[in-house]
C-alpha cells in the first residue's frame, strides 16, 4: 500500500476510534475490536472454531450494541473510500508532472494519435463531429446521504490540507482538531434516510455535482485538451468545438415511477433554468468586478460601442446607474448590461431578456473580439472566455431532461385515442405488427390535433398527453435543446416508434428526438430488423430527413444481463451494435448509440473508456451517449481532478475508437470474424447455463429470495424515489436489474457477473485440442475479448463463497438449497479455474495488484456486516421490529460501502 495512503487511513480511522471511545465507551470499541479480530483471524487461516466464536460474539449482541457497532464499520468504510479517492487525486497531480503521459489522458491521447501517423485532417474531421453527452439518472438503490456526503466532503477537504509537509505545526493541529469535529458530528447523524426518498431529492443532489465540479470544471478541461492538442499538432488553429453537452433524466424517467409527473418534468426543467442562470449572473458579476480596462489606455471595438447605444435604449435605467464606474471602463458597463439581461431572464421578462443562449453568447464573444483585437488577448481566452465555453455547454436549461416510458403504457394510450377520435375498428393492441404500422400511417396522415387533455381518459392516457403536452411547454419556455428526447423502454417493433411519432404529431411537438431502448437479448436480437422497418416507412422517413438522417438508439446493459447472464448480454450488445451500424449505413442513416450502463459490472459498468476503445461501434463519427447513475455520478463528479479525468477518458477513449480501432479492426476483419464466431459458441453455451439456473430451475425463486437480502431491499424503501419493480406484485421477470444486481452483492455471491462463463469456455475448450490456446490468443490480441475477462475477474474476485454459504444457510427448505447452492459455487470455482487458464495468471487480479490488495484489505472489514445481517435476517423474518428494520437497513448500507457497488 502505498505510503500517503496508509497514513490517511490510519489518521482517520484512529480518529473514528478515538470518537467511538468517547461517545460510546469502552465496552463498545472492545467488542468492535473483538470482531474485527475474529473476522481478521479466519480470512488468514479459517476454521470451524474460529467460525463458531464469531457467530457466539454475534449472537450476544444486543440490538442496540449491533446496530452501533453496523454503524462502526459503515463509517469505516466511508472513511477508508475517502482515503481512497485522496489517494487517486494525488497520483492524478503526480503524473501532471511526469513527461510521461498518464494513459487515456488527452495528453496521451493525441500522443498516441500523433505516434500512429493520423493525420491532423481526419482529426480535425472528427472533432467536428464529436458529440459526448453524460446523462444523469437517480439511482434505485443509492444509499448515502446528501447530509453524509457534505460531511464527507468536508473531511476529505481537511485531509487533502494535512497533505501538505510544510504545514505549521499549529495548523496542523487545528485540521486535526476540525476533522475530531467532524466525525463527532458523522458519529451522531442518522447514516440512513428517516424519510423515503422524493424525486425533488433526486434533482437536488444531481444538481449537486454540477454546482460542485461539473460547471467549473469545463473550461479547464478545454483549456487543457487544447495545450495538449496544440503541442502534438503544432499546425492546429483554433479552439475546440464543443464536444461535450449534459442530459438528465431525473424528473424525466418515468417508466414504472408514478412519482414523475408531467408537472414534476416541467418543474424540474425551472429549477436547472435557475441553477444555470443565477451561475452566469455570479459568473458576470466576477467579470465586472475584473474588465476595469479603461478606453484610454486600451481602445474597444466599434461593434462593443454600437451594442452599448442599443443597450442604452432597452435598459435606460441600467444606463442611469452606469455613473458608478469610471467613464472610460466600456467593458464593465457592456457587463452591466448583460447582467441586468441575464436577471431579466431569469424573473421571465421576454422583452428584455435574452431570448436564447445564443445572444448571451454573442455578447460575450463580441467582448472577446473587442479584447483580442486591443492588446487584450489573454484577457480574451481568460474568464470571459470561460463563462463563453459555460454558455455553449450548458445553454439556459443546464442538462437536457429526456422522458422515458415503457412501450406497454405507450400502447395502451394510442389503442384509447384512436379510438377517442373515431380511428381504427379494431382494438390496437390485439392488431399484428404490420396492421399496427398501417393504422398509424393513417392515424399521422389526419389532421387530428389535440391541445388539451380529454377528461375522459383513462389515467394512464392522460399521463402520456400530458407528457407531450408538457414538452410542448419545455421548449416553449427553454427552447427544443431543453427537453425533445423520448426513450421508448422494451421497444418491441417499428410500431413503437411510429406511435411515438403520432403521439409527437397529435399534440404539435415540433421537434423531438424518438429513441428506441433494446433491452432483452431477444430484442436486442432483432432490432436492425426493427430498425429497418422504421426507415423504411414514409411518415419515419419524412421524420429523419427533419432530424438530418440521425437516429438514436438506446442499448440496454442491465435487463439484457438479468436476461441471460454476463457474457451472453456483452456479446448480444457487441452483435447488435455491428449489425444495426450495417443496417443503417444501407438506409444513409447516422447512428448515436446512447449505452445504458450501470455502475456494476454485470450492468455494463467498470472502465467505460476501454469498454468504448474495444468496441469499434461503440460512437460512430464520434457521437456517443452512455448514462453516468447515482454511486457512478458520486465517484467520478465529486471530485474536481477526478472529474476531469473521467471526461478526458471518455474524450480519448472516442477519438481512439474512431480513428486508432475502427481502423485496426477492419484491417483484422478475417482474424476477428474467426473470434465472433468463438463468441458466438460461448455466448450460446453461457446464455444456456445462465437461463437454466434462473429461469427454468422451479427451485431457483425460493433460493434467491431467502438467501439475499432482496425482499428487506424491496420493503426497505431502498430503491429511491421508483420503485423496484415496474409492476406492484414483483416477480422475477417485473423485478428491475438494479436491485437485482444488489442483492447479490449483498450476500457476496455477485452470481449475476460471472454465471455461464465457465461452462462456456470448458464445454468449449473441450471440443478440441487447440481451443484453449485460441482462447489465449482472443484474449491477448481482441480488445473486446480482454475487457470481458477482465471484468469478469474482477467479480469472480469480489464474490466470497465463504460468506455466500453463510446465506444460502438462510434458506429453509434443505433440498431446495441442496439443488442450488453447490450448482452455483462449482460454476463459480469453474469459471475462476478456466478465467485464470484464457487469461495465463495463478491467481485473479495477478495484473492488477492495487485491487488486489485493496479487495484483501477490506474483507474482514465487510465480514461483521454480514454476519451482523444474517443473524438479525433470521431474527426478523420471525419477529419483525422498527429497530431491527434499521439495524438491517444500516447493514445493507455498510455492505454496499464495503464493495463499493450498491446494484
């Protein structure tokens, strides 16, 4: 471990210890150390006494003892991340001083580009085309706090001070001292939620990050792409265009949350419309206080001169208040005026505030040529320029809100309005395929318009119009860039679309982006078809000759895992993105795939960049989106270095695919068929395993929901603001993969990330001789193939069968846990022993010993909380208590912080 690292972790879990001493007394942290000994003493040699010693300290405990000592290790945990992520911020600073650049970083990006001969040309066409846009989305099963977070914050800010070794020995002590404070304030703060949590939370804590870091953070991170841009292609002219945009769907994701409302959607859009603008009145404001260049000393454009008469005209008592500054400061009065805009804006003044960003955006650049053009020109690429790159960003609506629905409650809304306006005999829903697209067709060619909501519809039909009708709105007020993306969840057909386009038509949306979501690895299966019957209808046609021929389309990481396991859901995405890239390049369609990753690995999550360089489709023309959730949004926006660094990776990772991958796959077309067609074999036998297990083992329900936490989940109000399921009754098939994922981190089994892969690869590896080697080869020179394995050891790494056992003990029918658990514990010894034979290590994780190390250390840390789980489990499915409740809720909380994955 590294030194720094060390010291922080002791210099904060000392202080926890000191705080549990005082507040709590010492029978207390003796019991805790206890624990943490027992815990320690069988991860390095286990045996059945030292186990039985643990559960009879375990079994002792009082509720009020274990709930404390929950809250012990939790806290631990929290401190022990913070540690971390102190640690990365710091190697982040290391590698800015090296001359060697830090992998994925934009310095090492164009490195690399410059190092391959591509020429300056193809990049610069590329950046021209460049679109990234992160989209925020609440996350079902985040655990931590906003009230914690602050707090965590601020320790971490006293931490990174103390890492200063010319501190003051009295500075030192009073950073100490602050940090004592602080945990004496975590020790006595409810770790959980009293309440549930409310949408209105969700879009406080999103707007949270982009306040904190993500606002600040653009034009650094332009400036340095640009440095490094300029120093490996000393003929490049110019600034960057912009690349990067934000989405939301927090207030907009309505698909199973009856909480989204069309009010809320519209709601939320003012809120971020305020955030964003009383930034840019702070923002000028700093900028009047600075432009104190006088006229005399520096003349200003006749442009700056003639916008200050118009000015003048529209604002006269601006004008009048102009007498405080000095007559020749034009730039602090040009300010002036865009402030007082800005605030005219903001209270909804049309008359004179700015219309558009564009005009603010005007303004400012009129400024900039003003300065550049009058001795003035680091002052043009300085603040004013920053607050510019802001404006281009984040526009008046800061991200753009997206609606999401599910193509059932879509379905059932156009079968009553086409009924409602006298189309269609027959009951939409009960029409084929086909008839649907053809009553559509006729449907858009009416002129049937609807303004309002007919009374006399079924709830779930007036929601739908009200969500048209509520965009309709947002861009009334905020414009088409504010909100105009509608997500149609298990799209199952073109029809889903077409009724997308009606329902668009039928309340006068002007513009809206219509984006199907493939979920199932059936659908995923089938959309090029899907998608090809879609362009080749006239009404869609006429629809994509307005969006310029572009379509996006949504690729579902989650529900295609839960569907058939981890290797078969990948290689169904890595498929599906090849073949509609094909499938559109015949129709002159420009695709943007939108990824819907998780946090986890079994959900799409883990390295989002090499996930993008290792699939050459991943954004084509370098136009990509991928969803950035709750825990994720946490670990890579709260930091400011760490938030940079994530957006650089995903910069280099798209330049890279397009114009260093892409390339070198098609040069290797006969080599990589040859592997597609391996993973074709793999994917079958894997998917076979997995849905053998899961979906067609009677026994399996049972086994799952007693020997993981997933009903204490479900009832816990752990699944934020939605809820868990998108149907009341929840079955296998209704629940959603994030608390799915959870669960299984809970009880350490994390089947969900690896189950499949090793009956795959043996069954495989046993058809001939020369397989395992080919095996090998995939894995050293495929991209694709080495992410997957990689992310797989990661988890066969973090799951533990010595605690997994422990659950599935909570089982209580024995012949249902004998038909299960040995099943799924040598397919998981199965699939380490042939991981480790494709991937030539010994061990797992061999190659990557900080995570090694790191997934070592916390075990016997992560150890009492489940053994504190499992005990008070059993004891409340017999007698269920509010203070048992709790007690389970704070460890699901410690766990999910332990393994750093909450689903």
């Amino acid at each position: 471990m590294d030194p720094a690292l060390r010291r922080d972790i002791r210099t904060l879990t000392s202080l926890l210890g000191h705080t549990i001493l005082e507040q709590e007394g010492p029978r207390l942290f003796r019991l805790i150390e206890r624990i943490r000994r027992q815990t320690t003493a069988i991860r390095q040699s286990p045996t059945s006494s030292k186990i039985s010693r643990l559960r009879r300290t375990i079994r002792t405990l009082s509720v009020p003892e274990a709930t404390k000592i929950a809250r012990a290790f939790t806290i631990y945990f929290q401190l022990v991340n913070l540690a971390e992520e102190q640690q990365r911020i710091r190697r982040l600073r290391a590698y800015e001083q090296q001359p060697t650049p830090l992998a994925m970083s934009g310095r090492a990006c164009f490195q690399e580009l410059r190092s391959r001969r591509v020429p300056l040309a193809h990049l610069t066409r590329l950046l021209r085309s460049l679109a990234i846009q992160p989209v925020l989305t609440a996350h079902p099963t985040e655990v931590k706090r906003r009230t914690t977070m602050d707090h965590l914050l601020e320790i971490a800010q006293d931490l990174g001070a103390l890492d200063h070794s010319d501190l003051p020995t009295r500075e030192r002590d009073r950073l100490t001292a602050r940090l004592r404070e602080h945990l004496e304030i975590l020790w006595q703060t409810n770790e959980a939620r009293q309440r549930p949590l409310t949408v209105a939370d969700e879009i406080s804590n999103t707007l949270f990050y982009f306040e904190r870091t993500i606002l600040p953070l653009i034009p650094r991170l332009y400036e340095d792409l640009e440095r490094s841009l300029a120093q490996h292609y000393r003929s490049w002219r110019g600034p960057l265009p912009c690349w990067l945009k934000f989405g939301s769907w927090v207030g907009g994701d309505r698909d199973g949350h009856p909480h989204v409302t069309p009010a809320v959607s519209t709601e939320t859009l003012r809120h971020q419309r305020r955030v964003i603008l009383r930034y840019y009145l702070t923002q000028v404001e700093h900028l009047i206080r600075a432009f104190s260049q006088a006229v005399n000393l520096a003349p200003v454009s006749d442009a700056l001169l003639a916008s200050l008469e118009q000015d003048q005209q529209v604002l006269p008592a601006v004008a009048a208040g102009l007498a405080r500054y000095e007559a020749p400061e034009v730039y602090r009065k040009k300010l002036s005026f865009m402030h007082a805009r800005l605030q005219a804006t903001l209270d909804g003044d049309r008359g004179v505030g700015y219309a558009r960003p564009e005009d603010l955006l005007a303004d400012l650049r009129l400024i900039q040529s003003s300065l550049a053009a009058h001795r003035g020109g680091r002052a043009a690429a300085g603040r004013v320029s920053h607050v510019a790159r802001q404006v281009e960003t984040f526009g008046f609506h800061l991200a753009r809100i997206e609606f999401r629905d599910h193509h059932d409650k879509l379905a059932g809304a156009v079968e009553e309005l086409l009924r409602h306006i006298g189309l269609g005999a027959a009951p939409y829903r009960q029409l084929a395929e086909q008839d649907r697209r053809a009553l559509l067709h006729d449907a858009l060619a009416s002129a049937h318009r609807l303004r309002d909501i007919p009374p006399t519809l079924a709830p779930d039909t007036q929601d739908i119009v009200g969500q048209f009708l509520a965009l309709g709105q947002m861009q009334a007020e905020s414009g088409p860039e504010a909100a105009g993306t509608y997500l149609i969840s298990m799209t199952r057909g073109a029809s889903d679309l077409l009724a997308v386009l009606w329902l668009k038509t039928l309340t006068g949306i002007e513009s809206l982006t219509i984006v199907p979501l493939f979920e199932t690895l059936e659908d995923l299966e089938r959309a090029p078809a899907i998608m090809a019957a879609a362009w080749t209808h006239p009404a869609y046609q006429i629809y994509l000759a307005a969006c310029r021929h572009t379509q996006e389309i949504m690729l579902g990481y989650s529900d295609s895992n839960k569907d058939g396991g981890y290797l078969a859901a990948n290689w169904a995405l890595y498929r599906a993105e090849a073949l509609l890239a094909k499938t559109a390049a015949r129709h002159k369609v420009q695709l943007v795939f939108f990824h819907g990753k998780g946090g986890t690995i079994d959900r799409g999550g883990g390295m989002s960049h090499r996930a993008i360089v290792a699939q050459p489709w991943a954004a084509p023309s370098g136009r990509i989106k991928l969803t950035e959730q709750g825990e994720v949004i946490s670990a890579k926006y709260a930091n400011l270095a760490i938030a940079q660094r994530t957006l650089e990776q995903l910069f280099s990772a798209v330049a890279l695919s397009n114009l260093v991958a892409a390339p070198d796959a098609r040069r290797a077309r006969s080599t990589v068929a040859r592997w597609e067609a391996v993973m074709q074999e793999l994917s079958a036998a894997s998917a076979a395993s997995y849905r053998a297990l899961v979906w067609d083992t009677p026994a399996f329900l049972a086994y799952y929901v007693e020997s993981t936490p997933i009903r204490l989940i479900l009832e816990q109000g752990l699944a934020g603001s939605r809820p868990a399921s998108r149907n009341q009754q929840w079955t296998l098939a209704t629940l959603r993969a994030i608390p799915w994922v959870f669960s299984w981190v809970q009880s350490r089994q994390m089947l969900s990330a690896w189950y499949g892969i090793g009956t795959a690869i043996e069954a495989f590896v046993g058809r001939r001789p020369e397989a395992l080697e080919e095996l090998q080869s995939m894995y050293q020179s495929w991209s694709f193939f080495r992410t997957l394995l990689d992310n797989a050891q990661a988890s066969l790494a973090k799951a533990d069968f010595y605690i997994g056992e422990q659950y599935a003990q909570l089982v209580r029918d024995p012949a249902v846990r004998r038909a299960i658990f040995p099943q799924v514990r040598a397919e998981y010894q199965r699939a380490v022993r042939w991981v480790l034979a494709v991937t030539q290590q010994t061990m797992l994780l061999e190659t990557q010993p900080v995570l090694r190390h790191s997934i070592h250390l916390r075990n016997p840390y992560v150890d009492p909380l489940n053994y504190l789980q499992l005990r008070f489990l059993a004891e409340y499915a017999q007698h269920p208590t509010p203070e048992v409740h709790e007690l389970l809720r704070l460890t699901i909380h410690g766990i999910a912080f332990g393994m750093k994955s909450t689903g």
